[in-house]
C-alpha cells in the first residue's frame, strides 16, 4: 500500500529522502533514489517518522520537512 506522505515526498524530488525505518544497523536508506545513504551515530532511537532535504538549484535554496 503506498504512503501518501511519501507520494508526496519524494514527488518533489528530494535530494535525500529518509524514511529512518531501519529497525537495526548503522545506515539510513535514501529512498530519494539519489544514493545519499544516510549513517546513524551514537545510540538512536531507530524506526521512526520520515525527514527528507529538497534543494532548488536554482536558487539554491534549502528545506527541511519533517513530520
């Protein structure tokens, strides 16, 4: 079943796209499609709400979305 917040996500085409679902490890899958894998340091909470990073080139401006 798809995820609406992720449709809608990754329709502005991130730069970096992660869900921080892993449930152990120390990588972050970038779902952007883009190969940003992100790495987790010291003792977090994993499985956890989406943060993606958008950025214009154009105007090279930067935002952050966070659930």
């Amino acid at each position: 079943m798809a995820d609406p917040f992720d449709d809608y996500a990754l329709s502005l085409t991130p730069w970096m796209y992660l869900r921080l679902d892993e449930t152990s490890g120390t990588s972050a899958v970038d779902a952007s499609g883009n190969s940003q894998t992100g790495t987790y340091v010291n003792t977090p909470t994993l499985n956890q709400p989406p943060i993606s990073f958008y950025r214009d080139w154009e105007t090279d401006r930067k935002s952050t979305r966070l659930n």
